[in-house]
C-alpha cells in the first residue's frame, strides 16, 4: 500500500477528486474512498477516478499501472478492512479487458508481434 506523507498537500488534493498522477496515488484514493464511503454504491466515483488516472490517450503504461493499482487495492481492502468489497475493484479491472485487448491488437499492428 502505497502511502503519501501526512504532510504533503496531496492527500487533501487527491480526497477532493483532483486525478491521481501515479499508480501510488490512484491506490491511496480508491482506498480512502472505499474506507470512509459506502463501497457497495461507489462504483461509478471509482470509475471516474479511473479515467482520469488514464487520460484522454491511454498508453500501455497507463493501463498497467491503473491495473496493478486496483488489484493492490483490493488486495490491501481485503486485508485491512472489514468491507467484504474488494470485487468491486475486481469487476472494475475486468470491465477494461476488452479496452486493453484492443489498444494490445492495435499496438501489434503498428508494430508487430512479439516474435
């Protein structure tokens, strides 16, 4: 779990909505978000976090990144938190499957396939 310093202005920043611009700080707040709203009705802030973590062009950098910040985060829910939850972030990873699996095809084409 990646953590932003309690005094660095960030953690306020990224509580108010402002886009995360690191994986680190997507994790800390879906988080936050999950520990202090009701999980089970915040799938479409989630989401909105998402997107504007990826941005209008999104890169494989970025869709990994988002990727392995969700699964971290669900992993670190289920851990530390009695919210039973964390399949929203699951079912949120796999909702970007097809996405990813075309931006992927495109890249093949423009560049060729691993050999």
């Amino acid at each position: 779990m990646p953590y932003i310093k309690s005094d660095d202005d960030r953690r306020e920043k990224l509580r108010n909505g402002e886009p995360a611009l690191t994986a680190g700080e997507l994790n800390y707040q879906i988080f936050y978000y999950m520990k202090h709203k009701n999980a089970a009705t915040c799938t479409s802030e989630i989401n909105g976090f998402v997107e504007q973590f990826l941005g209008t062009k999104p890169n494989y950098q970025r869709y990994n990144d988002m990727t392995g910040a969700l699964i971290r985060c669900a992993k670190e829910i289920r851990r530390r938190l009695p919210l039973k939850s964390e399949r929203v972030l699951l079912d949120i990873v796999e909702s970007y499957d097809d996405e990813i699996a075309k931006y992927e095809d495109k890249k093949i084409i423009e560049n060729g396939d691993v050999e």
